[in-house]
C-alpha cells in the first residue's frame, strides 16, 4: 500500500494543505490569525466527521498560541490527528506546519487541540466509536488526552 492509501484508509487522520495568499494578511503584513482559525476548525471538523462518521460540532478549542508568523506564498500543512475518544466527544490534535515552497524549509508554527462532540439530528450527543489504541505514540496521546480533558472539566466547574 502507498502512503497516499495509507493515510486515506486511516480514518483517524486528515491532512490539509493551504497555500497563504494576500488577501488574508494582516494589518503587518503576516497572515491573519482568525483565517488560522476558520482553517484550525475545518480540519477539525473534517477529522472528527471522518473518524465517527457522524455529523460533529466544535466544543471547544485550548488555548491557541501563534508563536510565529505565517506568511504570504507560504504552505501551510495542517496534520490533524483524534488523540483521545470519550463517548460522544473527541480530542483532535493538529499539528500545523508553514512551508516555504522554494527552499522546501518548513516550520512547526503550532499545535492545537480541539474538542468536538458527535450529534444526532437533534443536535444532542451521539456516542461514536471508541478508539483502538494501536502502539505506543497512540497510547502516549491518548494518556495526554485524558489528561486535557480532565483538566478542561476541572476548569468548566470553576467557572
Ligand atoms: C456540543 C454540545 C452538543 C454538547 O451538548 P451538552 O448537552 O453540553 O453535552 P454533554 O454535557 O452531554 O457533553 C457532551 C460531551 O462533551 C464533553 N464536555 C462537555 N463539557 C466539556 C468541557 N468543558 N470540557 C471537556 N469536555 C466537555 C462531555 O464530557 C461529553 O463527552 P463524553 O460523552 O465523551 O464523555 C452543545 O454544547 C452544543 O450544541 N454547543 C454548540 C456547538 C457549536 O455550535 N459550536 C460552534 C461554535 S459557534
């Protein structure tokens, strides 16, 4: 199997790529980080579709830190991955990389994690399937999701 297939056929990940173009710059020139954003929730949406193939809704997103600029002509790669499974809701990591399409140097710029939950017709949660933990890198991020996620409750019953 290629690993076009392979990625196709794991149904756990989604890869998308942008090239960044002027019109979604920023008062200073870099890219703007809301268009980030719209983007960061696409790819989430898509992943978290994909993988329960259910309809799925974003609950939430950690907080987001733009550390570097992104800028015009670059490629920006967005590798989205379900970490952690609960029974309706999924964290989904995404990592993002900006590519510069003459040098082929690329960039982590970022990570992300958001939680999206499966839903019904209705629009209440829907369980999806759970997720098979297949070595030790799936382990490892599923543990760390736990690990957000509990903390993303303590959080919500501070508030
Ligand atoms: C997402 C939504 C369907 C959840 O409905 P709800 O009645 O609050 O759902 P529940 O309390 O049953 O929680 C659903 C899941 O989310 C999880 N969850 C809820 N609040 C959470 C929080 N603060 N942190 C982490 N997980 C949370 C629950 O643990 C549960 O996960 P699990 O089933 O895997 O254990 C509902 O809040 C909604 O429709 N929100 C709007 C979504 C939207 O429009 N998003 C776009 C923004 S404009």
């Amino acid at each position: 199997m290629t690993e076009t297939e392979e990625v196709q056929k794991d149904r756990r990940t989604v890869i998308m790529s942008e090239i960044m173009t002027p019109d979604k710059v920023n008062f200073y020139g870099y890219i703007h980080g809301g268009y980030i954003l719209q983007l960061l929730d696409r790819v989430a949406y898509a992943c978290a579709a994909r993988y329960s193939g259910k309809n799925t809704v974003t609950l939430s997103v950690d907080q987001v830190f733009f550390k570097e600029p992104i800028y015009v002509g670059e490629l920006v790669i967005f590798y989205a991955n379900v970490n952690f499974v609960g029974s309706t809701s999924m964290e989904i990591g995404i990592r993002v990389v900006a590519e510069n399409l003459f040098t082929s140097q690329s960039r982590h710029t970022n990570t992300c994690y958001f939680t999206m939950v499966a839903v019904d017709e209705k629009g209440k949660p829907t369980k999806v399937p759970s997720l098979e933990l297949r070595n030790e890198l799936e382990k490892r991020r599923f543990q760390a999701g736990i690990i957000r996620r509990e903390n993303r409750l303590k959080m919500r019953k501070t508030k």
